[in-house]
C-alpha cells in the first residue's frame, strides 16, 4: 500500500507561498469555486483524515488560488454521525493549521426555524449551541482543552462575509445554528424545544470544526445555506435527496460571495 502523505510532503509540493484561508464545503457544495494552479488530494492519501461516506462530499483536499487568494479547501467533510468520533475532523483542520493556514471559513446545509430564513437562503452564523452533548475536546489531555468559545466566530469575518454579500447583493441573514447528531433528521418537537432555547437553524455538522479551529488558534466563521424548513414548519418532506438538490441550486450564489469574500483575504 502506498504511504500516506503528511502535511510536510503537500507543503512540499504546494511550494512556498502562504496560504492564509482554509475552506471546509459541506453537503452539496462541493465544486463550489473556481481554482486556479490546483493540486488536490483524496482525503485516503493523507494521514489523518477520515474517508467521507455522504453522497454530496467529495473527499478532497484541493489546494488552489481565486484570483489572488491562496486557499486550501476540504471538498466534503465527515460528520460524527459517520463513525461515532466526535473529533473525527481533529486530522483535517489541524493539517490546515500546520500548512500556515490562519482563517477558517465553513459552510454547511442546515434547515430554518424561522419563517425569515427561507429554503434557498444563506444565514451567517454569529453563535452555535452544541445540542449533541459531544465535544471534540473529549479525552485532549493539555489545558487548552478548556476553551473559551466566548467569541467562537470571528467577527472581523463576520464582518467580511456580510460586505461581500452586500456588495454583490446577496441577502444574508444572521442567526444562531445548534448542532444536533444526525443522521436522522429531527423530530417536530425538537424542532420546538430548539427554537424556545433560541436557534435559529438546526445542521448535523460545524460545530465540531468551529470548537477545533478555535482550539488550533484559527479565526473561525461560517455560514449555512438553508436547504429546507426543520421538521414541522412545512409540508414538504424533509430527505438527504432534497439537502443536495437545494444546496447544489444555490452554489452560484454561494460561489459569488466566497469570490468575493477570498479577495479580501490576500
Ligand atoms: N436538520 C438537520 N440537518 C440538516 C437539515 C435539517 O433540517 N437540513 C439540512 N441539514
């Protein structure tokens, strides 16, 4: 079997020049930008990442520029509810931090509570609650372990997504995503229960990337698009099918303000 390759050897043959944005695209929004000078990697070449199971993720380290922009994206990601570990994205991020990345940008599909945050429309993320009772941090044994997620979502990215949906006229809303396990989706009465405690959407992934990137030092923000209403606010049938079929219909969106958004980023 072929040796997998660790940050060293894709530091190697990505050459010298920084790359200052990490990218993780989530289900249905993998092909999501248009890179130049790329150099990708199956996540089974490479130490430390976990195979993808979803349909809808690739499994890709692709490392490329957007005009200026140098940026390592993770086409795909796994989920805890893939393989039971929490921390199943630890490998992935923390090899975006040792090839120099320094921002961290997620994207994922995740369902509305609110009647103000339509299916098809993206909501920045400004705070999360970890509704599954998991941590990544689990078992991490230095002192780090306890972080302080007080300011968990950079606001100087916040910032610089909010500009750059404005300057291509994009409408973005903010709100607050909670993390539930997956893989089922929730129950109406979930549903409920999270919008009392004050969420906004409802995702089965995030979470556990933005604790990481905050626990290697990233500056850390995400946005969702909002592929469907949560469970008892529609008629419609909440599928996987229907995650991918609405997060692939808004990729040209999401591939305009992600454009927009790199170039500030140089
Ligand atoms: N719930 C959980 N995860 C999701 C949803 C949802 O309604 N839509 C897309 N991802």
């Amino acid at each position: 079997m072929k040796e997998k390759m660790d940050w060293k050897d894709v530091r190697q043959l990505i050459g010298e020049k920084p790359i200052k944005v990490g990218l993780v695209l989530g289900s249905g929004l993998g092909r999501v930008l248009p890179l130049e000078e790329v150099k990708e990697f199956n996540y089974d070449e490479l130490v430390g990442f976990n195979e993808t199971s979803v349909t809808g993720h690739q499994g890709k380290l692709i490392i490329g520029s957007v005009l200026e922009t140098k940026v390592a994206v993770l086409s795909g990601r796994t989920h805890f509810y893939e393989n039971g570990k929490p921390d199943t994205m630890r490998g992935p991020i923390e090899f975006l931090t040792k090839i120099g990345t320094s921002h961290l940008f997620l994207t994922n599909a995740a369902g509305s509570l609110k009647q103000n945050i339509p299916t098809g429309s993206l909501m920045v993320i400004k705070d999360h609650i970890n509704f599954s009772g998991l941590n990544p941090l689990i078992g991490e044994k230095s002192e780090e372990r306890f972080l302080n997620l007080t300011k968990a979502y950079n606001e100087n990215m916040i910032d610089a997504l909010l500009l750059a949906a404005k300057q291509n006229n994009i409408e973005v809303s903010q709100g607050v995503y909670a993390w539930f396990s997956g893989p089922s989706f929730e129950t109406p009465a979930e549903i409920q229960a999270l919008r009392i405690l004050g969420a906004d959407a409802v995702g089965m992934s995030t979470v556990p990337e933005v604790i990481l990137g905050n626990f290697f030092g990233l500056k850390v923000a995400a946005i969702s698009v909002i592929t469907n209403m949560a469970a008892g606010l529609s008629q419609e049938t909440i599928s996987h099918e229907q995650t991918k079929r609405i997060a692939n219909s808004c990729e040209k969106k999401l591939e305009k303000l992600l454009i927009s958004l790199l170039r500030k980023f140089k």
